[in-house]
C-alpha cells in the first residue's frame, strides 16, 4: 500500500474504533466531575453492546434499517437503569465506589452471558442483519484528500460521537447544570451551602454515564464485531477510563485521547500490512499496550499534568468536615 | 450490638443477601433454585472428586486474596493482582519448562520466580504512587492490560509462533500423586500447602514485625505515620512489591501445579478481580482471606456442576459473587440496619 492508500484505510478504522471509546469516556467524564469514580464503565458497557445486539436480532424485522438506531436507545435507557445501582451503593449507601464498581464489571457480564445463555442455549448471540451503515457526507466527501479519509464511508454512529462530545462540553462548560456538576465534584460541602443537592446532582450524573456507556457498548457490538459473546467487550471500559483520563477530565480532552488510542487499535491490527519499514519492523504488542502505558505517563506527569476532581472517590456526609 | 459482632455479621448477612437474590433471579428466569443450588452443593462436596478439585481452585483464591488484603492494609488498592497473578503464571511456566535441574532447587526456583515477577508488577504502581503520589487503582488496571498483551507476545515469542509455552518438566510441577489418589484422582496439588504457608507468612509480617507495625501504620494514617519517624514512601514500594510477590505465586499455582503450561489468553484469568471479593468479605485478615477464598472457589468450582445437572448457566453463580460484593461494600446500609433492629429490641 502506498502512503496515502495506508491513510484512506487507517483513519476511518480509527475513527471507526474511537466512536464508542469516545460514548464511554464522556460518560466518565460527567461522573468523575460529580465526585463519583465509575470502574463499572466496562460493565455498563458490556450492558450496552448485549442489549443491543438482543434488541436488534428481536425487532431487525419490526424496524427494518432503523433497528441499530433504536437500538442504540434501548441499550442507553438499560444501562442507565442498571448504572442506577452503582448510584445507589456509592452515593447513598457510602459504598467505596472502586469496589461498587468492580461489582458493577462482574455483574453486568453475569447478566449478560446468563441471559445470552438463556436465550439461545450457547455462549454467544447469532449474528445481527441489521448493522450500523456507513453513509457517505454530501459535499463534505468531494473535498480532495480529506474527503475519501474523513467523510467516505463514516459510521453514523461516529458522527453522533463527535457531536456528543462537543455537547458534552457545552453542558459541563456552559450550563448551571455544568457549573453546578463540577462544583458539587470538586468541594460538595461549598455546593451544598449554596443550596446545591448534592446527592441529586450526583444521581443524574452517574445515570448520564451510564447512558452513554451503554450507547457506547452497543455502538462498538453493532458495528465492530455483529455478535455478542463473553470476549465481545475486551478492555474498551477500561480503555475509555485512560482515555477520559488522558484526556484530563475534559470532553475534548477525552475524545482527543479516544481518537488517539483508536489509532493505537488500527495500528495494532494493521501495522503487518503497511508499506512502512520503519513500523513494519514494530511488534504489533507495543501498539496493542500503548494506550495504557501512555496513561501511566499522563498520569506521572510526563504528558502534562492530570489532576483530578479534588472530591472525586469520596462519598459526601452531610455535616461531616 | 457490639461492633465486634456487627463485623461478623455484615458478610454474612450479605452472603445470605446475595443467595436470596440469586434463587430470585433463578425463579425469574424459570429455573428451579431448589434444583440449582442442589446442584450447586453437589458440585462442591458431591464425591471426592470434587472435594479435591474444590480444594485445588481454592489455593490461587487464597493468595490472589492475600495480595489484596496485604496492600489494603496499608491503604493501597491492588486491582491490579490480575495482570501480577498472570505475569507469575508465565514466568513460573517458563522457568519450569526452560531448565533443567534437580527437583530441590528447580521448584523453588520457579515458585520464586513466578514471585519476583508478580513483585515487579507490583513494583511499578508502587513507585508511581511513592514518587508521583499517582493513584495505584488506575496505575494498576493499566498494568492488567499490559501484562496480558506482553504475556500473550512472550509466550508467541518463547514457543517459536506458537500459542501456549512447553510443559513444565516435573522436578517444577506441584502435581502430587498422593494427594490426586486420596481425592479420586483429581488435579488436586501441593500448592494448597503453599497458600496456607503464605496465610502465615501474612500474619507474621502484619502481626510480628516493626515492618509490619510501620506497613499498618501508613495504612491508618500516612501523616502521623510520617511525623512519628517511618518512611512512608518506603513502605508503599514495599507493600506493593509484597504483594505482587503474593499474587505472582497465585500465578505459579495454575502453571506448576494445575495446568503445568500456559495457553495464551484472550481475556483475564478473572481469579485477581474475584480476589478483591475474597479480601473484602474476609475483612483483609490472613484468617479472613482463607474463609472468603474458601467460599468464592467452592461457589466458582460449584457452579460447573448446574449446567449438567440442572441446566442452569453457571454465569448464576457470578451473578451471587458480583451481589455479595455489593452488598459487603454496602455494609453502611446493613450496619445502619442492625442499629435499628437492635434499638427497637431495647425499647420493648
């Protein structure tokens, strides 16, 4: 392949493999900034990609093409509910939230295989009709260069992707909503005083993070794999965790570090194929690591420095100092 | 209520929660939970056989949960025991199929080896943590996943392209022909012996050493830890490695003494998550952690029997693990609970 055949194949694979990491790191974005750590993003995840796959081989019939997308919103609203439970433990029953989390991650692939298991009598799902279609930008495609890379061929969930992030920042960066939830998570006694509801505030936060993991689990199922099985979600939970972190806390950020670390995943599976000495001659185990040691960098201070929501991890006790 | 009373019975409250919820979950499902947990019961205690396997699966149980605890002692969350646990499996399986010695040294050497692996990967987050103040949890489920990709290009690397490294030769194997025959020849090994060994190396060092004073110390409070003289940077690095070490020989387990090789994973082993359950329900006492390991590998062991036998996933049974869990770090609530009930009992 030449240089820029590399490019056409290897930027929409990354945008393709960054799409659901970006869902999940937003979502990680809105809890941390509430004061909650949320490890179950995997779980939630997990939730989401076996929600839709189920919705989607039971309805493909009923909705046709709009299956994947109305997926999509079914997986949201079960995650949500499910990520209820890790609201629950680390907000009102003071539950350290690392451990609900961890609880969060075993429960939701239980379920799931449970279920999965229940329905079909095997391991996994059958394979889904109904994908998410590339479409192709109007205009936008025409462009030389640019165009084939970034607007041939796109996974409309990608495009949601990009928009939600930048939503995501309007509401934590210019809203009360956004004020109020960045507040609560960085001294909730001060919110609390200015007659904020903490615990509230908390509650829709976590939700949102759920939502939007579920929509991410069932974006990368729909697209990437077509089935459900136990190896379906590998890490992209955990990966979406560095990516908001690398990403410092920020919508932009996070999307940024997901794009990036998609490019790590296309690289990993791509590297063998490209007519590049220099990165042929790479293992491909170091592009597969290369988000997670990037992370520890981030968080070393090597790349900057990642501070955290200074309430983040710790329950609020009401007149507790 | 005493409080010594209220720490016995919140794990077992939730125990007992997490059972309930689970025949609900049966019966929902439209499963007999009679039938299940029978089963599930006959998995565990059914015949020798399963007594022995049971045992065998408790022993990477009892260290996985060890390293856990020892690192929550000194107020630092080991999640990363998977990535140890797997790093020690590898290096145990490597040493014992690449050498060639007497059986004295041979299986030491590879038990040590499995360790200071397991230590190394416990090492880095430690240093992060001392130097950077980085905080350990993500640190270390970033370490999981590095350790399971760079095992997988070790072990493609040391078979020559192939998926799973060569059989340990037996003067590194744990295997026991003895303790196979009392259990009708299952797969049970000496490792079991090893783990209870490590339950006492615990107590020792927590109970019976300045190290381990200095270790619980930083645990409570690293400030006056620090103000009466201890080095507390010191004692992170040193709790970490300790640990590492721990879940590194919980790796060695599976290759010396069960499997005798490793295959590459497409996933994690799962017993360093579940260790963090084990920890926890035991309340991340050496006792403890025998009593919690004893309970999830029974319940892991177990629930091979229900598909046959009742022909129930045996995903249920993760589904009661991941609710205990949740439950036991829900202890708020059930101890808030308990204060009630003990009030209103006074009031009659």
């Amino acid at each position: 392949m030449s240089f820029l055949e590399v490019l056409y194949f290897i930027i929409p694979t990354t945008i393709a493999y960054a799409a659901p990491l970006i869902f999940t790191a937003i979502g990680g974005v809105f809890s941390e900034r509430s004061g909650v750590v949320n490890i179950g993003l995997e779980g939630l995840m997990v939730m989401g990609a076996f929600v839709g796959i189920v919705f989607n081989l039971f309805f493909a019939d009923t909705f046709g093409s709009w299956t994947p997308w109305v997926a999509l919103l079914v997986a949201m609203l079960v995650s949500a509910a499910f990520s209820v439970m890790h609201a629950v433990a680390s907000i009102s029953f003071r539950a350290d939230q690392v451990v609900s989390g961890v609880a969060i991650n075993m429960l939701g692939i239980a379920i799931a295989l449970f279920t999965v298991k229940m329905i079909y009598g095997k391991g996994q799902t059958d394979f889904i009709q109904e994908k998410i279609a590339r479409i192709n930008i109007p205009v936008l495609q025409d462009i030389p260069v640019i165009g084939p890379m970034f607007f041939k061929s796109v996974y409309g969930s990608s495009v949601l992707a990009i928009l939600v992030a930048i939503l995501a920042w309007f509401i934590i960066y210019k809203t009360p909503f956004g004020l109020r939830l960045r507040s609560v998570g960085e001294h909730p006694m001060a919110a609390d005083t200015m007659g904020i509801n903490v615990t509230k505030i908390r509650y829709i936060a976590v939700i949102i993070s759920g939502g939007l993991a579920g929509i991410g689990g069932a974006v990368y199922s729909q697209t990437m794999t077509g089935d459900f099985g136990h190896a379906t979600i590998n890490g992209q939970g955990f990966m979406a965790l560095a990516a908001m972190i690398f990403g410092k806390w920020h919508p932009i950020g996070a999307m940024a570090a997901a794009l990036f670390f998609g490019f790590a995943q296309a690289l990993a599976i791509s590297a063998g194929s490209i007519d590049v000495e220099f990165i042929q001659k790479i293992p491909s185990v170091f592009f597969l690591i290369l988000p997670y040691a990037l992370t520890i960098l981030a968080l070393a201070g090597f790349i900057g420095k990642a501070n955290a929501p200074k309430a983040s991890g710790t329950p609020y006790i009401k007149g507790s100092r | 209520m005493s409080n010594k009373v209220v720490n016995i019975l919140v794990p077992i409250i939730s125990i007992i929660l997490g059972l309930i919820v689970g025949a609900i979950v049966m019966l929902v499902s439209g499963y007999d939970p009679v039938a299940g947990y029978i089963a599930l019961w006959n998995g565990i205690f059914g015949d020798a056989y399963a007594v022995g396997e049971t045992i065998r699966q408790i022993s990477p149980y009892i260290l996985a949960g060890l390293a856990v605890a020892f690192a929550f002692r000194t107020g630092l969350f080991n999640i990363g025991v998977e990535g140890q646990l797997m790093v020690g499996w590898f290096a145990a399986a490597y040493v014992g199929s690449t050498f060639e010695l007497p059986m004295i040294i041979h299986l030491p050497l590879s038990l040590l080896a499995a360790a200071a692996a397991g230590a190394l990967w416990g090492l880095i987050p430690g240093l992060l943590k001392a130097t950077f103040r980085v905080h350990e949890v993500i640190v270390t489920i970033m370490m999981n996943y590095i350790a399971l990709h760079t095992v997988n290009a070790l072990i493609k690397a040391v078979s020559g392209g192939g998926y799973k490294t060569e059989k340990i030769h037996p003067t590194a194997s744990l295997r026991s022909d003895f303790l196979s025959q009392l259990t009708d020849f299952s797969t049970l090994h000496y490792g079991i012996f090893v783990a209870l060994a490590m339950v006492i190396v615990t107590w020792f060092i927590l109970e019976k050493t300045k190290t381990g004073f200095e270790l619980k110390s930083v645990g409570f409070n690293d400030h006056a830890s620090q103000y009466a003289g201890m080095n507390v940077n010191k004692n992170i690095i040193l709790s970490m490695v300790i640990s590492g070490a721990f879940a590194g020989l919980g790796g060695a387990m599976e290759a010396l003494g069960t499997f005798g090789n490793m295959t590459n994973r497409g996933g994690f082993t799962g017993i360093g998550f579940d260790g963090i359950a084990v920890a926890l329900l035991g309340a991340n006492s050496p006792l403890g952690v025998i009593f919690g390991a004893s309970l999830f590998g029974s319940l892991k062991y177990g629930a091979n029997n229900m598909p046959n036998a009742a022909n129930i996933p045996l995903e249920i049974v993760s589904i009661v693990i991941a609710l205990i869990i949740f439950f036991v770090a829900s202890g708020y609530i059930i101890r808030v609970g308990l204060q009630r009930l003990a009030k209103k009992k006074e009031a009659k």
